[in-house]
C-alpha cells in the first residue's frame, strides 16, 4: 500500500513538475478560441452585460439580422448572435491580439486557405474553417481575426466571406 501511495504521488508530482516547465497550457489562439463557447445568455450572465453595450439588428459581411455585444474592457472584441446562437467574434484590437503572429499560427495550425481580405490591397485573410477561425494579414502584421464555429471553406465562402477586389 506505501508502494502505490509513493508511485501516485510521484506520478503527481512529475505531471506538476510538466506543466510548470511548458508554462500556459494553452497557447494563445486557443485562448481566443475559448471564447466559442458561449451562447448570448451566458455571455450575458458572465460578463454583466448591459442594454447599452448590445447593438441589435446589425450586419457582419453577408451575415445579416445579428445582435452585437461589445464590451471592450472585459471581451476581446465584437461577439455576434443570430439568436442565442454564437456566430462571429472580430477582433482586431492590437493589445488582445498579443504576440500572436502567422507563423505561429502557422506552425500550429498549418497553413491555412487563403482568401483576399478587406484590410488593404496587400492584405491576405488566411481561413481554418474546421478549426472555426480566419486571420487578416499584411505584411506579418495581423489586422483581425475572425473566431466563428467550425464549418468548411466552402460553406465560410457562401455564408460569411465577400471577395474584395481594390482598383489601382
């Protein structure tokens, strides 16, 4: 019996030990990513969401008839809601996107469909449908990011995604 209480408090120990040394478990697009997972009412509930930071019968790109909750001290940027459905979350504030870069994400995630983006010319919007999000980019320099529930690029391109072409 001393045998196994030693062996379980090693084993414990050693995982302790593991997830000091990798610091943050999650990295911080899954932090981001978190954020999915919630409905408008518990949004609401957690965050104490006021009547004046809910803008109603607002358009996100083809998304049409959403509700928007912004609350920008407490949430990383504008959340939409067709209902009580989760459809969109765009952030595009420098300090909550962080030291995120798309070489990590990258790395992460793999590379990504890429797609013309609104935030300039030069821009690319790089699209992980399955994963649920899209980020914008210029010249390694994120513009947003787009945090949406997993669907296929076919279904991002027809429901959320406008092409955008700038004339010289």
């Amino acid at each position: 019996m001393e045998n196994l209480l030693f062996n379980i408090a090693l084993v414990f120990h050693i995982i302790i030990n593991l997830i000091v040394q990798t610091g943050n478990k999650f990295s911080e697009m899954e932090e981001l990513i978190r954020y999915r997972k919630y409905d408008f009412p518990s949004l609401v509930k957690e965050f104490g969401i006021k009547d004046n930071e809910i803008d109603k019968e607002v358009s996100y790109i083809k998304l049409k008839g959403l509700s928007r909750v912004h609350k920008p001290d407490t949430l990383p940027g504008y959340f939409y809601f067709m209902g009580d459905k989760l459809t969109m979350i765009y952030i595009n504030d420098d300090t909550r996107l962080g030291n995120l870069s798309l070489k990590k994400i990258a790395s992460e995630y793999g590379e990504g469909h890429r797609l013309s983006s609104r935030a300039g010319k030069t821009s690319n919007l790089y699209v992980y449908p399955e994963e649920g999000f899209a980020i914008s980019v210029t010249h390694d320099q994120i513009d947003f990011i787009e945090l949406f529930p997993s669907t296929t690029l076919d279904d991002y391109k027809s429901r959320i995604h406008k092409d955008v072409v700038f004339i010289r």
